[in-house]
C-alpha cells in the first residue's frame, strides 16, 4: 500500500509556509458581524495581526480609522500592522505615502501615554536611519515601553533595519522567544492543540416493541377461546347441580394464574440474558474488512488501539482481548451506526473510544463485567410460583375434568380439549409479548444511565480541553 503524500509546488520568490495532509486544532477564520462597531472591526484586526494576517489586519484597522476610531493605541498598530515583517524596500509608493500621512497624523494626537511612546520609538529609531551609535539608545528606548509595546516592536519589526540594529533587535527576539517558551503552562497544554473538537455523545434509541402479529392473535384468539371452554364446563357442571367440582376449577385457575406469573418472570430473564451473553460473546470471523479510509475502519484503528493500550492491571494482554473481542465488536458497530452517516471525522470521537475502553476495563477490575448474570437470575419466589401454580393447576383439574365428562362426555371433551389447545399457545405467546414490553423499559432505563454517564466523560474532557492553546499562542510557540 502506497502511503498517501501531499505536494506544494513553490515558484518565483513564493514560499510553502505550512504544508500538511491533516491539520488538527482550531484554525480560525473571523467575520466581521454585521452592523459591528469600528472598535469591533479594530479589535478583530488585531485577532489577524497576532495570527500574521497582515493584510487583512490592515485593512480592518484602516476601515476603524476612515469611520472615526483614531486613538493612540490604532496609531501605533497601524504602523505595526504597515510595517510588520518588512523593510521600507518592500512598501510600493502608495505604502511609502501612507507611512508618511500615518506619522503626520502623530503629531496631532494630544494623548502622551505608552502607545504614543511606543509609535514615538519606531519612528525616531527604526524608521530613520541609524548608525552604530544610535543602537544600544534605541534598544534602551525599546525597552523602557511597557510590555506590550515592546514585544509587539520586537515580534513584528525585527526585519525594518539593517546590521548591528537588526542584530540587537535579532537577539531581543530571540531572548522574548526563550522567555515565553514555556510561558502560559505551555508544556501541559501544546499538546491540547492537536486534538479536535469532541464530538457530542450519542446512544442508541431504544427498539421500539416489536409483537409479531401471530403472538397477538394467539394471545388475544386463545384467551377468548379458553375463556369460552371454561364458562360451557361450567354450565355443564352446574346443569347436573354439582358444585364441588367447582372448587376444583377456582383452584385450577389459580394455579395457572400463578405459572403465569411465575414462567412470564423466568422467561424474561432468560431471554434477556441471552441477549446479554451476545453482547460479550466473541464475534465469528467476518468475510470482508471495512473499507480502507472509511469511518468504520478508523473505528477498527481507534478500537484495536485503546484496547491493546488500556490492559488491566496484572492480565496478560492476549487474554485480555480475547476475552474482550466480543465487547469490542459491540462497542465498535454502535459507534459507527451512531456516528458514521453524521460526517464526523473519527478522531472526533477518539475520545469517546477511550472512555469505552476505560468503562469496560474498569469492570473487568473491579470484576463487575458480567454482573448481570448475577441480577438476571430467576428470583426464588418466580421458581416457586411457576412450580406451585403447576401443581395446583393439576390438583384442581384432576378434581373437576372427570366431573365435566360425567355430566355430558362428548361435550364436556370436546371443551376439555378447547381449553388445552387453546391455553398452551395463548400462555407461551403472552410470555413473549411481555418480555417485549419489559425489555422496552429495561432498556430505556440503560440507556439514561448510559446516557448521562457519557455526557460527564463529555464535559470533563472538554473542561480538560478548555486551556487549549489558540491559534496565535501556537504561532508564537
């Protein structure tokens, strides 16, 4: 596989600045909202200054001017922003006599405080020229400024002048650079840079309840069936004037009621417990990878590289991912149906792969993986309604079945049979039906708590990211 590389052709006296196949972090563009004021079109020069946009910085300066917004502080920054990064050589005449109107328009300004000390320096001693002499007095003059000042002087004007000028101002650069190399914590934070923007977590909507239709006519078509045989053995017993056996039927119907109640329990946790040992159990091999470059193979790269990075304290790593190659497959498949036809790039979900990882070797330590097989056991009382209410149902038939074929034996088979063919398919499908029902609810409560425990993994990474470095610390770095 041939590696994928990006070419930046640099002709004439062009230069490639930057030159990159992916970029991560907040590269920003800024608009000029509409209806802003000249202080806000000021202010957002500046944001393109700091960021070397020069020309744009320029011209917004220059538009805050022409509706009126002259201060000290935009003086100073238009010459900054006019002469930043260049020689007078390198200004057109047009340039050249905007200069010369800029430092006229000086002398009209009555405010003497840092700012028109600092437009002061640049043009008595980096505009005019200099001899060996005038430097260590202009490099005085540069550094008794305020900070701001001074560091814009020495960030943006080191190339104005030439020989031992240039290099003084060359080796303040230079000592401005070493001074804020680690300056803002940048040792903890650069690395924040890279890292894109999370994306919003996301989970799964719940499956809605889904009863085929064959279960709901045998529930609801048994029912009234059985119902029916029940009410004619009844007549049946009651025309030959025997109530006893009736007894028999009220506990015989008590009896199913409670296996009913009983095996609908012990059907539900059986059911769901499967569902939950597919969920971890290690998948079959797949015929065909994701393709190479999609959303789907990055979630491959992302999962393999957390999981194989994030091995629980004292397990060998071979039978950590084995054991864990069901739970990966899981995780991964919901992430790509969650994110993949979003147009979010994976890396903006990483970290949401790591908390994965880390929830899912978090239980591996604490041996709360399979816990649920512990609280999908079938309660004691459900195995005792099902076996008791069994018992019961076969006590009171053996009571009150022979008294129905006594009073009328065609008849009273005939709806003997009705019931039984009619209550065994009405009772497995109501199971299912019920299990259904339960599992809707079952799961919506997991995934509220899933839910809310990815939207805190959420907000503590961003508020880990919250200190990343912009755009201009970067560029000053």
């Amino acid at each position: 596989m041939t590696a994928p590389t990006t070419t930046n052709v640099a002709q004439g006296n062009a230069h490639v600045g930057v030159q990159a196949g992916v970029v991560h972090g907040d590269i920003n563009f800024y608009r000029v909202p509409p209806g802003s004021s000249p202080e806000e079109e000021f202010a957002l020069g500046l944001k393109y200054l700091d960021g070397r946009v020069r020309d744009r910085a320029r011209t917004l300066i220059e538009k805050a001017v022409a509706r009126g917004y002259l201060t000290t502080e935009v003086q100073f920054y238009r010459l900054i922003a006019l002469l930043s990064g260049r020689t007078l050589r390198q200004l057109s005449d047009q340039e050249l006599d905007h200069l010369e109107a800029v430092c006229a328009g000086l002398s009209r300004l009555d405010d003497h405080d840092e700012w028109a000390a600092g437009s002061s320096v640049i043009i008595h001693h980096l505009l005019a020229p200099a001899g060996v002499a005038e430097t260590d007095r202009a490099v005085k003059e540069i550094d008794a400024l305020k900070q701001r000042q001074r560091d814009e002087i020495y960030g943006h004007l080191e190339a104005l002048l030439d020989g031992a000028m240039q290099e003084a101002m060359w080796r303040k650069s230079v000592a401005l650079a070493e001074s804020q190399r680690t300056a803002g914590n940048r040792l903890n934070r650069v690395w924040k840079f890279f890292h894109p923007t999370p994306a919003q977590p996301r989970t799964l909507p719940v499956r809605p309840a889904a009863v085929p239709l064959r279960d709901q006519l045998r529930a609801g078509i048994g029912a009234a069936a059985f119902t029916l045989a029940v009410v004619q053995m009844i007549v049946l017993v009651a025309a030959r004037g025997m109530l006893d056996p009736l007894l028999g039927l009220l506990a015989g119907l008590v009896g199913l009621g409670a296996f009913c109640v009983g095996g609908a329990e012990r059907y539900y946790r059986a059911a769901r417990l499967r569902a939950k040992e597919a969920e971890i159990r290690p998948p079959r091999q797949r015929g065909r990878e994701a393709p190479q470059g999609g959303f789907a193979r990055k979630m491959d790269v992302l999962f393999n590289r957390y999981f194989g990075r994030y091995v629980p304290d004292g397990t060998d790593r071979t039978y950590w991912r084995s054991q864990t190659a069901g739970i990966q497959r899981h995780l991964r498949d919901e992430l790509v149906e969650l994110y993949r036809e979003q147009r979010i790039d994976a890396n903006r979900a990483a970290w949401l792969v790591r908390y994965l990882v880390g929830d899912v070797r978090r239980q591996w330590e604490q041996d709360t993986l399979t816990a649920y097989r512990q609280a999908l056991r079938t309660p004691v009382k459900a195995k005792a309604l099902q076996v008791g209410g069994l018992a019961l149902l076969a006590l009171g038939s053996l009571w009150f079945v022979p008294a129905v074929v006594t009073s009328a034996p065609l008849a009273g088979a005939g709806w003997i049979l009705l019931a039984v063919a009619s209550a065994v398919p009405a009772v497995r499908s109501s199971f299912r039906i019920v299990a259904e029902r339960r599992r809707v609810a079952d799961d919506q409560a997991e995934r509220e708590v899933k839910d809310a425990a990815r939207w805190a993994a959420y907000h503590r990474w961003c508020e880990k990211l919250s200190d990343k470095p912009s755009d201009t610390e970067m560029a000053a770095w």
